[in-house]
C-alpha cells in the first residue's frame, strides 16, 4: 500500500450506457479515474462546473458554511481506499488557525461535491488511482465503454 497522494482535477460529470452517472477524475499524467455517483451529487457538481449560482445554499454548501462558521477551514479531499468495488474519502478540516488537521470519514460522492463547491484540492491516494484507473488499452470491442468526458 502506497501512502504518496496525487493530484487530481474533476474531468466532468457523465453516464455510462445504462445510464447510471459518473464523475471522472483525471491526474496530470492522463489517467483517469471514474467514481459513480448520485444524482443529488451529479447535479451539485455540474451546477459548480457550470457556474451557476443558486439563490440559496445547497447541502455541500452548509457543510463549508457550517465549518467556516465554527472557525475552521476545509483543506482537502483525500480518496485513500478502493476496497470491494467501493472508494472511500476523507475531507480534511483544520478547526483553529495553525491547527492541526482533521481527516472526517466521508462518501467519496459528498467528498467530491464538497471539494468542487468549496474549490479544494482532490487528491487520490496513488495505488487506488492506479488500481481504479481506466485502463490504457481496452479492447476494441470495450472501447465504447470507456469514459469519454467532452
């Protein structure tokens, strides 16, 4: 098990063709890593991506509001574990100024929606990106299944 973390930006939000939705998160080296996700989650992180402003707070946005209210600040969201087909995340919150940081157990789905909305750092622990990657070479007859984010 590797502890090294990498980067990664959210590619956009899509749905495979049984029409179930995924985000896809991407490293700076190419690979791409998709997480399936609800549609509370899709929608929360398409509005973000798109820029829309909503006249009200959204769920992910009370969960920032509530921490910065209480004097603390979100920092990261970390994706560390991929175990029977399931991701699992922490967000990262530091309570106090110069405090150390927290790591709160969460669904990667709300992880991430928090992240987008909150413009956090993502970072995927290494031996889960490379073991949830989409693979380099599929087969030609899969190559329509694979993520394509436009």
């Amino acid at each position: 098990m590797s502890d090294a973390l990498c980067p990664v930006t959210v590619k956009g939000v899509t749905e495979d063709r049984f029409g179930y939705e995924y985000v896809v998160l991407e490293d700076e080296t190419g690979r791409q890593l998709p997480i399936w996700i609800g549609k509370c989650e899709v929608v929360a992180i398409q509005l973000q991506l798109q820029e829309v402003a909503m006249p009200r707070p959204m769920t992910h946005d009370l969960l920032c509001n509530s921490v910065e209210q209480l004097g603390g600040r979100l920092t990261r969201l970390i994706i560390d574990d991929l175990w029977d087909n399931r991701y699992y995340a922490k967000i990262c919150v530091v309570a106090t100024e110069g405090g150390e940081e927290m790591q709160i157990d969460c669904r990667p789905s709300d992880g991430l929606a928090t992240a987008v909305r909150a413009g956090l750092p993502i970072l995927v622990r290494e031996d889960v990106m490379e073991e949830g990657k989409v693979p380099d070479t599929l087969g030609d007859d899969l190559d329509e299944d694979r993520p394509q984010v436009e």
